[in-house]
C-alpha cells in the first residue's frame, strides 16, 4: 500500500510532541480510551444487582446495556469530523467532561429511564473521545514502525478494555453496590483531563469546508434506526412498527452515502468502502466485537446466575479473554510483517469462529474449564482481527483525514458491543424463554420467570422452597441450552464474515506498518 500523506501540522500555537513526550500522549489516550472501552461492558456483572435495585423490565435491561453503544456508534463519524475541522485535542477533552459528568448522572440515578439517560450522554461523551484517539495517534507517531507499535498497544487497550470491564465491575459491584461502576470514572476522567491538557498537541486538518450538518443528522438517526431495528426483529415475531424503523435506517444511510459523493469535503469519504481491504477490515472490527460483547454480556450471566458466583468471582473468572486480547494485540504487529493482513485477519477470526463452536459443541451442563477455553479463543481472536484491522483503516486515509479512519474503526467497535447484546442478546432470550416449559407458578411470576433469568432468580427467591428451587433449575436449564444454540449462530456468522474477508483481502497486502 502506498505510503500516506505526511500528518498535517499542529494547530497554530501547539507543537507536536518529540521523543518519549510522544509515549506520555500514547498513556494518556489510552487511559481514556480503556475508560470508555470498559463502560461498554462493566455493566454486565453490574446487573443482578442493578435489577435487584432498580427492578427494570427484561427490555429495560437490555436498553440499560446496550444504548450506550448504539448512541456512541452513531455519534462517531460526526465526531470524526468535527475533529477533523475544529482540533482533536478540543474534542478529545469536551467529550471527556462530558463522559465525567454523564458518570455522575448515571451513578445517582433513582429508576431506569434515568441510568438510561446517563448512559445516553456516556455514550455521546464517548463518542468525541474515541475518534481523537486513533487519529491523535496517527498524527503523532509519524513513523511507520512507532505507528505500528502505537496501533498494537492502542488496540490491545481497547479490546482488553471491554474484557476487564467485567472484572472492575465485579469487584466494585460486590463491594460498594452497582452504582460504583459510574463512581469509578470520575476520578480518572479528572486526572486524565489535567493530564490532556498539558500535553497533548492541537491537530486539525489544514482545509476543510463547513461541516455537513444535514448529513451529520442523516449518519445519527440512520446508525440509531438500523441498530434499533436490528435488535427488535432479531427478538421474533416483528411487528410492522419494527419492520419500517429498520428500513427507514437502510434508507437514511443510503442518502446520507449518496449526499457525501456530491460533497467536495464529505463527513466521510464513502468512496473508500470500494476498496476491499477498507471493507474487509470495517466488517472485521465489527464482528470481532459484536462476538466478544455478546459472549462477556451472556457469560457473565451464566457464572453469577447458573453458577451462583458473586459480582467480582464472576468478573474474575472472565480474565482469560482481556490476557489473550493483550497477547494477539501485541503480538499483530510483528505477525502483519511476516504474514500479511489477510493471514493475520484470517487467524483472527477463525479464532473467533473455533471459539463459538467449542462453546456450541460442548454437552451441558457446560464446565468453566470450557467457557475459559472460549474466551481466552475468542480474546486471542478480538485482538489479532481489532489491531490488524485499525492499521489497514488508518493506512487507508491521508493524515489530514484521520478522523474519518477513527470514526469507521470506532463506529465498528461500539456497533459490535451494541448489536452483539443486541442481536444475540435477543436470540438467547427467545429460546431461553421457549425453553423454560411448564413451571409451578402462573401469571406474572410465570411471564417475569420466561422474561429472563434475572426474572426467574427473582421469583425463585420469592417462593422459596421446593416452587422456588423447580424454578431456578428450570432457568438455568434454559439458559444452558439457549447458549449452546446462540454459540451455533454466531459461529456460522463469524465463518461467513471470514470466507467474505478473504475473498475481500488480496494476497501479499501490506500495511504500512508492516514494512
């Protein structure tokens, strides 16, 4: 692949850092970015307490978990663009205030709709954050092999940062009550800001035209509709109402593609998904995180509920997959010299496959020693697909554009934890719920049992006795055979995704980096 475009020059009054000043930016970006990473999953053991608290309803729940990353997914190529124009740095702090303030709002929320609303602004503060941290990284690690290294351990924070999400979870939620997992942020976001603002460079692209406001509304209701509609037709039995909703999606995204063609300065350079690679790595970021939100989300279910563990045991028995996204992080540099990048996205993501069919293949009752097997497979396989496929985008774009780069990895990267809730969420909780048969209570506690099997401890815990017990066996039962059938489906996804990869991915492709 030919060589970029050099990176622009900083903003007038702000110097590009030299030596090891470009390593305390890389710290600093990569704080945040595991702050923001770990939001789209520390939820996950956070819940049976949350429930317990808050007493949402089973599509509350859902919501509470996964509009985070619906809002921050179809934020990103907005904010990508207003980086692009207006400087990354000022991006890059606005929206980490606004995460700390968000934060606060979610950690002192009294009912559902308003953690929802919290994690409503988590996400648009999330969304300014993570497009600056890609593109900061390209402007300032100028050569190709420091960009590289940057690319794998940026990587290795972002997908490790959605694995350990749980863990942190886990142990604050067990010992201060789910509301810590918001706490959590404040102080991090205080330091990382004072930190931010002095050292941190100011880059903005040397020419841009005014930003495209109408298209920006056309790329956020397009990206929030389909999600939506995704996540509701995926649960069965759609209604006309969820039907409309998604092709209303389909269709503001197809003018929000046509409207950037006309544009001499686009929000985003649509021309650029003719190319394969561009393509091939997109839809390798999104499956790659679509697969490892889902399974944390429903693993961390299945120890707390089927198992019994607490909050933080639960947390930490998901280690496994945030030390193999580390290891294949890291290690995706060395590996795109020597193998290329469709070898390397065809490792990782046949990983990700191998781990799915393990899970699915598996006789119940499943053992942990199983489920870690998965998730260190699929760990391994995140951070080979997420680092070589971040290096083929940002190769992609010139310098002064790299915040369109960091808008399609990070709109990926939010999108797969959002629809992977989403999506297999809802498909595990059909057939968890047609699973649960006959049960020896009638009415709502029937309907709260089938809702979910946070519903069915609840009732379970109401009864008591041998009602109560007949019904938690139930819904573990259920639960057990629900995971082995959705671990059937994301398998033949993520197999249908690596075949399109490599059709995709021409022999012998370099990155940059790799060179």
């Amino acid at each position: 692949m030919a060589e970029p475009a050099p990176s622009p020059a900083p903003a007038p009054g702000a110097e590009g850092p030299a030596g090891a000043g470009r390593w305390a930016v890389l710290a600093v970006l990569c704080a945040s970015l595991l702050l923001v990473a770990m939001d789209a999953t520390i939820l996950n053991v956070a819940l049976p307490s949350l429930i317990a608290d808050l007493r949402p309803s089973p599509l509350e729940q859902l919501w509470i978990i996964d509009i985070y990353g619906l809002v921050l997914g179809g934020l990103l190529v907005t904010s990508g663009a207003l980086g692009d124009r207006y400087g990354r740095r000022l991006l890059f702090l606005t929206g980490f205030v606004l995460f700390g303030v968000a934060s606060v709002v979610a950690a002192t929320a009294q009912g559902s709709w308003q953690l929802i609303g919290g994690r409503v602004l988590l996400g648009i503060g999330g969304a300014m954050v993570m497009p600056s941290t890609l593109s900061l990284i390209r402007n300032i690690f100028t050569d190709a092999r420091e960009r590289a290294l940057a690319i794998g351990i940026w990587a290795a924070v972002a997908g490790a940062g959605a694995c350990v999400g749980p863990l942190v979870g886990g142990a604050l939620v067990e010992r201060y009550g789910w509301s810590a997992a918001f706490w959590v942020n404040v102080p991090v976001v205080v330091v990382t800001v004072v930190a931010g603002l002095r050292l941190l460079p100011e880059y903005r692209a040397p020419q841009t035209g005014r930003l495209d406001w109408a298209g920006a509304l056309l790329s956020v209701a397009g990206i929030v509709a389909l999600a939506w509609g995704i996540k509701h037709v995926a649960k069965g039995s759609p209604q006309a109402g969820d039907l409309i909703v998604l092709l209303a999606g389909v269709l503001l995204l197809a003018l929000f593609a046509r409207r950037q063609l006309r544009l001499d300065d686009p929000l985003l350079d649509v021309r650029l998904f003719r190319n394969g690679p561009f393509v091939a790595a997109a839809l390798a970021i999104l499956l790659a995180m679509l697969a490892i939100g889902a399974a944390l989300f429903l693993i961390s279910l299945w120890l707390q509920y089927v198992h019994g563990y607490s909050p933080s045991e639960a947390g930490l028995r998901t280690l496994p997959s945030a030390l193999a996204t580390l290891a294949g992080s890291l290690a995706t540099p060395w590996l795109l010299h020597h193998l290329g990048v469709r070898t390397v996205l065809a490792l990782g993501l046949s990983a990700l496959a191998a781990g799915f069919v393990l899970l699915a293949v598996t006789p119940e009752p499943t053992a942990y020693i199983v489920v870690a097997i998965v998730l260190a497979t699929l760990g391994l396989g995140d951070g080979l697909a997420i680092t070589a496929s971040s290096a083929v985008l940002v190769d992609s774009v010139p310098a002064e554009r790299a915040g369109q780069a960091g808008a399609v990895s990070e709109t990926g990267y939010e999108l797969g934890v959002g629809l992977g809730v989403a999506l297999l969420g809802s498909i595990h909780n059909a057939v968890y719920s047609s699973a649960m048969g006959e049960l020896p209570v009638r009415g709502t506690d029937a309907d709260t049992a089938r809702g979910s099997v946070g519903g069915a401890a609840e009732v379970a815990a109401r009864l008591g006795g041998d009602p109560g017990l007949r019904v938690l066996q139930a819904a573990r039962a259920a639960f057990d055979s629900a995971l082995t059938t959705t671990a059937y489906v994301s398998a033949g996804i993520v197999a249908g995704v690596t075949l399109l990869t490599v059709w995709l991915v021409p022999r012998g492709l370099r990155v940059t980096g790799g060179h």
